[in-house]
C-alpha cells in the first residue's frame, strides 16, 4: 500500500513533465467569508449520506477580490466534512475547466484568527507569570523559530546532510535559548555541557537503531513526496534522526536546568555538603523528574501519534506483527531514544553540578 502510495505521487508530480501543454489551468487560492447559506440537505451516494451545501461567499483576498460566486460543497461524499454556515472565513481553490468556466471548490476554514487568539494568551501568561524571565524565554523561543526557519529549513531543503544541519543547529540554540531563559551563570554553563553531553548520546544511540532497524524513512506519505519533488536530493533516512535531535532539545532544557538548580541550591544551604552526598541528594529529585517527565515524553508522542495507535485495537494482525510495520516502529524509536537521553541527562548534569562551586549570590 504504501509502495502504491509513492507511486502515485510520483506519477502526479512528473504529470506536468510528461505532458507540458496540459490542458489543466494553475489554481489560485482566494479567501472569503460565507455571506449566506442558499440550500443544505443530506445527500445518499452510493449507500453514503453526507452534507450538501451551496453557499454564497464574498471573497475577500485574491484576483476576484469583492466579489460574490455560489458554490457547492458536500456534492462529493468526503470523510468528515465540514459544516459552513455564515460568517465563517474560508479558503477556495479557483480554476476553470475544459470549457474555460470558472470553478470554485472551498478547501478549508480561514484559521489565523484563532491561531492569534491562542498565541495572544500564551505570550500574555508567560509575562504576566514570568515576568522578565518569560521575556527572556520569549526571546529565545524567537530565536529558536528563527534558527528553524532561516537555517536548518533552507539547509536541509538545498540537500545538506540533515544530521550535520541538527547538530549545528543544536550548537546554536542551546546557548542562545539557555542564556536567555536562564540568565548568564553557572547553573546555565552547567545545564548546556549536560544537554549537548546528552544530545549527543541520544544522537548516536538515534543512528544506531536507525540503521540496526532498517528504518527507510519513507513510512509517511509526506516523505514520499519529498523525495519526488526533490528529485532524490534529500536525505530521508537522516531527516528521521535530525528530528529526533531537534525534538531532543526542548525536553533536555527542563531537566538538565533544574537538576544544576538543585545542585546550588543544596550547596547554598550546604556549603561543607560533601560532593558525593550532594550527588545522592540531587539524584533523588533526578528520579522523580525522570518518572514524570518519560510518562510526559510518552504520552506526547501518544497525543500526536493517536490515529497510528489504532491500528493496535483495529488490526486482525497480532502485536508483534504491528509494531514491525516501519510506520510504527519508526514511533518506537523516536519514543524510547529520546527517553533514554533524557533519563542519561540527569546523573550527567548532577555530577557536573555537583564538582562545581556556586558562590551564594549566584542565581
């Protein structure tokens, strides 16, 4: 299936190569905002019902800017499809048809004011709750997005190794990011050795398993296009493992930061605390950090991975059989390495800590 699944977005992406006068015209994609519903029923096709509607929507964006065009949406029974009703925004692709008439097909709802909404509330709590230092993290969650857009996007997109573009990244927005977030201090030079120490213990346990599995990279529909569309430039079996780098990160920040935070403040309170005892001591927070944060690990990668899950509970195959599929399998790995960085982090950034000393006006 999944082999049928490539080859078809092969043939659609070399169809414009192989037939350079199509009679297919390029689409444009408008915005509009449903004025008015003129006609909704339930429709029976071929033993399915679904959702008819004809709409009249004013667009609002594009060449057919102030203009208003009827169209129909649900005469073609779709999984899950959508209900519109008046004043909502939404997307419609034109184009014309053999004939040169124009045709208008609504592809999805105008999201971005929610999207605004929900940003808003975040950057508002963060402030209000972090104050300077939520700034910080602001900042450095800017930089971060920066480093991801303008570098290792581009980077990966040209052809470079995905691995090298991680890790150089990682090089780049771990100081940055830590520093602002945490200031400039000791406690922060102490959680970046840790987590760089574990990035690069998850990166090749990552390679390891990548390879030991036979992971392609190809389980998802989006890497088969890639691969086509960038003529084979791309390097999707390290794509795998770079994200699993850059995933990494923002796990490694909380617990090698609060592990050095420990650390002080037990010398604080402390100051003749021998080191193996500062150790033990941290290590047993450590262990509680480790148990929340690998269920909280886990249960992320369950949240984004639900749909892939059901194939547990809805395939005839026996477990064994499942998780062998790379589509899963691929999940596994992603899973587990990235615990077991996060669980190595800890003893790594408490021993570090612990060998460091922390004048009493530190932060």
């Amino acid at each position: 299936m999944q082999k049928l699944k490539v080859l078809f977005l092969l043939l659609l992406f070399l169809f414009p190569f192989l037939f350079p006068f199509s009679i297919f015209a390029q689409e444009e994609i408008l915005e509009g905002e449903v004025t008015a519903v003129i006609e909704e029923d339930v429709m029976t096709q071929e033993g399915r019902q679904s959702l008819y509607q004809q709409l009249e929507v004013l667009i609002t964006k594009g060449s057919l800017t102030d203009r208003k065009i009827a169209v129909e949406v649900g005469n073609i029974p779709l999984t899950g499809q959508q209900k519109y009703k008046a004043g909502d925004g939404v997307l419609l692709s034109y184009s014309h048809d053999l004939e040169g008439n124009e045709v208008f097909n609504v592809s999805d709802f105008v999201r971005r004011k929610y999207l605004l909404w929900l940003f808003l509330i975040f950057v508002i709590l963060v402030i209000a709750i972090g104050r300077w230092q939520g700034m910080s993290s602001l900042l450095g969650l800017g930089i971060s997005f920066l480093v991801i857009f303008i570098f290792i996007l581009p980077q990966i997109d040209a052809g470079h190794d995905p691995v090298i573009v991680a890790i150089t990244a990682s090089l780049l927005i771990i100081p940055s990011t830590f520093y602002l977030s945490h200031g400039v201090n000791k406690k922060t030079s102490i959680a970046i050795i840790g987590t760089l120490l574990a990035l690069i213990l998850t990166g090749f346990l990552a390679k390891f398993f990548i390879q030991a599995a036979r992971l392609t990279g190809f389980a998802s529909e989006e890497a088969g296009f890639l691969q086509v569309a960038k003529q084979g430039s791309l390097n999707i079996r390290g794509l795998i493992l770079a994200g699993i780098i850059i995933g990494a990160l923002g796990i490694l920040d909380d617990i090698t930061v609060a592990q050095a935070a420990i650390v002080q403040q037990l010398k604080e309170a402390n100051p003749k605390a021998h080191k193996k005892e500062l150790f033990f001591r941290a290590m047993k927070v450590g262990r509680d950090h480790i148990a929340s944060m690998v269920n909280t690990l886990v249960l992320v990668y369950a949240g984004a991975a639900l749909p892939l899950l059901l194939l547990f509970i809805n395939n005839p195959l026996p477990f064994l059989q499942v998780i062998n599929y790379e589509i899963i399998a691929e999940e596994i790995i992603r899973t587990l390495v990235g615990s077991i960085g996060l669980i190595t982090a800890v003893p790594l950034t408490t021993f570090l800590a612990s060998r460091v000393k922390f004048r009493k006006t530190s932060s």
